[in-house]
C-alpha cells in the first residue's frame, strides 16, 4: 500500500473558508492519511514564518499527529526563471527553502517553470534560451539540495513554459545529464492528461500522444520522483491550468494509471492527493481518500 498525502494548498485556493495548518492535521488525522504536502506559502507555514525553534515545534506538531511531510511546494512564484538573465535571485530564494525542509525533515522540493507558455510570444526571446536558463538553475538548485539529502521534483503542467511531452522528457535529461540523479519529474496525473491527451497551452504546434497520460508516464520511466494524484475532466480552470476533478469525475482510466505508477520505479511511496482550486475541497477529501484506499485494494497494490 501505497501511503496517502494531500498538499495543503487545496484548502487555500477558491476555499470559502481557508483553515489554518492546525486545523488541517487534526482533520486529516481524522481521515487516517499518512502525511500532508506543505504548500510553503500564507497563511501556512513557509521559510518567513517560522525561525529555527519555531520549525523544531512544527515538526514535532506533525508528528503528534501521527504524519509525516510527504514534500515542500516551494513559493517561488514571485520570481522569474526563463526571461531574466541572472537565475541568482530563483536561485536564493530556493535556497530559503531548502533550509526550511531541512530543518523539517522533508525530503523533497517541489518546483516549476514560473513563467507561463506564451513567455515566449511576449519578449520573443529564443525557447532554447529559455530551456538553457531552466537547466542551469535547476542544475544549481540540485546540488544545493544533494548536498542535504533532499530531491528536487519538477511539476510540468499546462499554465508553465515547456508542457510539451518531448520537453519534459528532455529536461529531466538535460539537469540529471549535468550530475543530479536527486532531480526528477512530479508526475501530475491530471497534468499529465492536458499535457499528453490534450496538448492544452502547448507553444506552436501541438503535440499529442496516441496514448495520452499512460504513453507520457511510460516515456517518463526512471525519470518520476513523485506523484500527484487527481482526476481531469479535459478542461483548463480560470488560472488557465489543468482542472483538479475529484476522482470519478473525470477522463482518467485509475484502474489502468495507478498499477503503472506502483511498477514506475519512483524512489518513494507517496501518492499525493491534490484538490488545487477545488471548491470547498474539504467536500471531497474524505471520499478522495476512501476511492484510493479501495482502489489499491481492489488492485492489489
């Protein structure tokens, strides 16, 4: 069996009434997960909110109740990536980060490309520049994190530059090329079905797979270090990325996904649940648990 996270970001985004980090780990103790993904950013905990002592408490507060931190969603929106020159800032920030895990224990960091596909339209600067300047600074990012014992997971997803499949192949190549096995791709599967199935967003001509999220994941072996588990109806939301549908009420073939990802060779055993701009999530996140719990049962995983 797999062990079940959600990201806490669910219960922040569209959310009528946003609940504090407390409130979240009483419930999804409760719930009997094994863990949450912290979603680094207010009105939760992240790298400003909480100095050394403060982290010691949060992390003993996790583990009174009976979870583990799954990964860290780094709040490193408010910097740019591909169209600035200098990665330093990216990189500083990331870095602000890094420690914070560290000090929580948390084995892995989410990143993405920041900057949406038609980054490119807009300043007419040059994808492959744009890719090169990823490369590098994730390259730096990696090493910072190996140095500590922490992976570096990159989230593809339709509202972020380079969506494409062979994109996203290639770039997991190009950052581990330069010596960083901890660096891998999150495997998202509703992002994966926009991205493959659909080509939603993607620069120029699209390209589709035959095969859609099942034939990106077999493209994407040996290269996954983490999982996001959703399903997709096909659709953007309003921030013009994927649509986070609870399961059962979308496209995606679990039955068929969820066997491939238990044989995908991913170095951990987290599923991570993930309602991101879910309406009123705490609807759906007992039923998301349950439909895992029997699904793997079902299947035997």
């Amino acid at each position: 069996m797999k062990k079940l996270s959600i990201g806490t970001w669910a219960f922040v985004f569209n959310q009528e009434h946003v609940a504090d980090f407390h409130t979240i780990l009483h419930k999804l103790q409760q719930l009997k997960f094994d863990g949450v993904e912290l979603g680094g950013f207010d009105p939760h905990p992240h790298p400003g909110t909480h100095n050394r002592k403060q982290r010691a408490a949060l992390k003993k507060e996790v583990a009174d109740h009976g979870l583990a931190f799954s990964g860290l969603a780094a709040d490193l929106w408010k910097m740019k990536l591909i169209s600035v020159e200098d990665s330093g800032p990216y990189v500083a920030e990331f870095a602000k980060n890094l420690f914070f895990a560290e000090d929580l224990g948390i084995d892995l960091i989410r990143v993405d490309s920041v900057e949406p596909p038609d980054v490119f339209a807009q300043t007419g600067l040059d994808p492959k520049v744009g890719f090169d300047r990823c490369v590098r600074a994730w390259d730096l990012c990696s090493k910072l994190a190996a140095d500590r014992g922490i992976r570096v997971t990159w989230e593809f997803e339709p509202g972020f530059a380079f969506n494409k499949p062979s994109e996203i192949v290639a770039m997991v190549d190009a950052v581990r090329a330069l010596g960083n096995p901890n660096f891998g791709v999150l495997f998202d599967t509703c992002h994966a079905h926009l991205c493959a199935a659909k080509g939603s967003r993607h620069l120029g001509e699209k390209e589709i797979l035959k095969g859609g999220a099942m034939e990106l994941l077999d493209r994407l072996k040996g290269r996954i270090n983490h999982v996001h588990l959703i399903d997709s109806d096909g659709s953007l939301n309003e921030h013009q990325t994927s649509t986070h549908n609870p399961f059962g009420t979308g496209e995606l073939n679990f039955d068929q996904l969820l066997p491939a990802l238990a044989k995908a060779e991913i170095p951990n055993d987290w599923w991570t649940v993930d309602l991101c701009f879910w309406p009123d999530a705490w609807s759906v996140t007992e039923d998301a648990k349950k439909y895992l719990d029997a699904k793997q049962k079902s299947l035997q995983l």
